[in-house]
C-alpha cells in the first residue's frame, strides 16, 4: 500500500493541487496530519478537496481546532489569530462541522506507522529539538511514527541505542528506508507554508512494502496563493512569507 501524506495545507489550494497533480497514480491511500486551514485563503476549498480524497486517516491540527471555534486561539499570535477570525468567519456551516469532527493524534495506520500533528504524547507540542524528539520516539506505539506542526522537513531515528537527527536534503525526493528494529520520528514538511527557507511545497509517500517513506518537494505558483490572500484582507506578512518560505 502506498500512502500520500500531507501536512499542514493552511488553506492553500494552489500548493494543494500542485502536489495532487505531481503525485497523481503514485498513491492509493492519503493521510492528512491536520492544519487544514489557517493563514490561507481557500479554507472552503482546500477541505473540499481533501474530503474529496477520502483519506485513510485524517487528524486535526491547533489552528483546525481554533477555526472552528474549539479552541478561541488565545495563544496565537496576533496574525494567527487574525487568520482564525477570518477562517472562522468564511467557513461554510458543513465545513465547519466538519472540522470540529475530525480526531486528534495520534492514530496508527498500520503495525509500523502511526500519525500525529505536533507530537504523539501531546497533538499541540512541537517537536524541535533532540530532547522533544527522544521523548516523541519513546512515547510513539509505532516505529514510525509521521509528525507534522513545524513546518520543518527532519528525520529522527534512534537504533542501537544511538539518536541521531537530520534535515534530508530533498531535491526533488529523498528516501528513508525503514530498517527492522529501529524507530524513526519523520516530519515530511508543509504544503502549504514551508518554513525551512524553501517556498516549495513539501509532502511524503509512504509504501508499506519497501518499506520506505519518501519525502519530496514541489514548486507551485506561489503567486497565486499570495493574490488570493491580499485579495481577502488578511495580514500581506502571510502572503510574503510564502515566497521565501519562512
Ligand atoms: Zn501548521
């Protein structure tokens, strides 16, 4: 079984599609680590065409739970928060209701691999640094355990007793096979607001029988996204950081 997986779209239908086309007949089953919304302007849009994927597993993110009103956003920053006010205002009643539905993480996809959106022992922690990560492999029920929430494209891995953590350099894409007793915490980055000074949008396969996770990169029209966010009103800093991809 090959799985799409994607991560943190913040309401960019642009980048969304792109990656959607790029991977097209490369993947039978998506997983969606949460933040589907949030910063973008295709809230409504981007929902419908991650519904329209039927995925596998989906899980929510802070920022779905702060659009639709189960969280008030309240340790956002003031352009979050004004994204989520906006987000939350535009939504239809349907798509509202269906965010508020979605699960939190994590959730295991198989006996190898699990999602989660910031961390397996918490959905809202971020996991940065070598201390995070340790804690995230130890507390992970799978060997593998897809995070997403930093926007930040890494791999953990701990074999042997040995921790080790590394940015992969994906060109176009990179593999990470996954070898028998070890475990691996592997962020595939944002599609829809990188933040690792590459604007291009970042997203995962993972085949089940290699096994290996894939992490690639793809560029999409940046432009047209940045239009659409000056267009709605919402903070120009959220449309300039798309270009550099910070
Ligand atoms: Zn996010």
């Amino acid at each position: 079984m090959r799985y799409l997986i994607i991560a943190d779209v913040h309401a960019n239908l642009e980048a969304l599609e792109t990656v959607l086309t790029a991977a097209e007949g490369s993947w039978d089953r998506a997983l969606v680590l949460g933040d589907l919304v949030g910063y973008g302007a295709s809230p409504n849009e981007v929902i419908d065409a991650i519904c329209a994927l039927k995925p596998a597993a989906i899980i929510r993110g802070n920022h779905d739970k702060a659009a639709c009103g189960l969280e008030d956003g309240s340790n956002f920053n003031h352009v979050a928060r004004a994204a989520a006010t906006w987000t939350s205002e535009i939504l239809t009643p349907d798509n509202r209701a269906y965010l508020r539905e979605l699960p939190s993480g994590p959730a295991a996809i198989d006996d190898r691999v699990e999602i989660c959106h910031g961390a397996p022992f918490d959905e809202d922690h971020y996991i940065f640094d070598a201390d995070d990560a340790v804690r995230g492999l130890s507390a992970a029920s799978r060997p593998v355990c897809l995070f997403a929430h930093t926007h930040l494209p890494v791999v953990f891995h701990y074999e042997n007793e040995m921790f080790d953590g590394y940015v992969p350099d994906v060109t176009d894409r990179h593999p990470v096979e996954v070898q028998t007793d070890s475990r691996y915490l592997i962020n595939v980055g944002s599609v829809g607001q990188p933040r690792d000074g590459d604007p291009r949008a970042a997203y995962g396969i993972y085949d089940s029988d290699q096994p290996t996770v894939f992490l690639y990169r793809v560029a999409y029209p940046v432009d047209g996204a940045q239009r659409r966010i000056l267009a709605a009103g919402l903070p120009a800093s959220l449309a300039n950081r798309l270009a550099v991809g910070r």
